[in-house]
C-alpha cells in the first residue's frame, strides 16, 4: 500500500478548520466524518466549505443547485 503524503495532501485540503488534527491525512479524515454521517470539506466548493455543515443533505443540495459536483 503506497504511504500517505501528508504534505502534499495539506497542500491540496480546502478544508478552512486550521486546527484539525487530520488535515493531510486523509484517511483518517473520511472515516472521521463517515462515522458521523458526514463528508469531508475537500468534496464542498469553498463557499459551501465554509458554513461547516458537512451533512451529506448538505452536499446534495448544493451539487443539485449547481449541476454538477466539481
């Protein structure tokens, strides 16, 4: 299994919650929010990132309004 880069993985995170633990670290980050019944902030567009409302209803919604999810 290929190590985690950490670096390069923090590097490309869009998640604004500086003081997180798992940043770069992305396994851990999923399965954080999965057991919450949540999706990470690097799947949200930065504005909808910001509102911290990392619900999976929340994800739909906002790929449903825009038409796509890139």
């Amino acid at each position: 299994m290929k190590e985690c880069s950490m670096q390069k993985n923090k590097a490309g995170c869009t998640c604004t919650y500086d003081p997180c633990s798992r940043k770069g670290v992305c396994c851990e980050c999923l399965a954080y929010h999965f057991k919450s019944g949540q999706l990470p902030g690097c799947l949200f567009p930065k504005d909808a990132e910001k509102t911290y409302d990392r619900s999976i209803e929340k994800f739909i919604e906002t790929y449903q309004k825009r038409g796509k999810w890139w």
